[in-house]
C-alpha cells in the first residue's frame, strides 16, 4: 500500500521509535495504529517480531485486505493459527 516515503510519516516513525527505546508504553500501540493506516507491512513485520501481538495482528488484517498469500503463509509457517485460518479462507478449495 505503501509506495514513495513520506517524510511526515517517516518522522512520526521515528518519534515513536525513540518514545519507545524511553519506555513509553503507550508509543508502540501508537506506532502500530501509524503504521496500519499507512499499510507500513514492514513496519508492522518489525514490531511483529518483538513479539507484539497486535503488530501481528494488524499485520495479518493487511496482508488479507491485500491478498498478500505469501505474508500470510509466511506467519503461518511460523506457528501462527490466526493467519493459517485466513490463508485457509482466501485460497479457494
């Protein structure tokens, strides 16, 4: 969804990021919620990865609203039920 940097956007991340390194607890959800709206997979990927459960949650929502199968089978491998049940739905019988 994403395609030229926008450098507003970029800098909203980054203020983010660094509220999170200070512990804001309320800057990631912040962050999660950006990146959402901006269709930022790698963003949402990236926190997915520290284990975030609703960066993982978003992540799956995009990737379904895209179809991006790969996305979803790549969750999926990695133990997530949540995009296996989509993958199972978007990939006809």
């Amino acid at each position: 969804m994403t395609t030229e940097p926008n450098p507003s956007y970029q800098s909203d991340v980054a203020a983010l990021r660094e509220r999170i390194d200070n512990g804001d607890p309320d800057a990631a959800d912040e962050l999660i919620e950006l990146a959402a709206e901006h269709g930022d997979m790698e963003e949402l990927r990236r926190l997915a990865e520290t284990g975030n459960s609703t960066a993982t949650d978003q992540l799956i929502e995009l990737a379904a609203e895209l179809d991006d199968l790969a996305e979803l089978r790549r969750l999926a491998d990695q133990g997530n039920t949540t995009a296996a049940e989509v993958l199972d739905e978007l990939i006809p019988e």
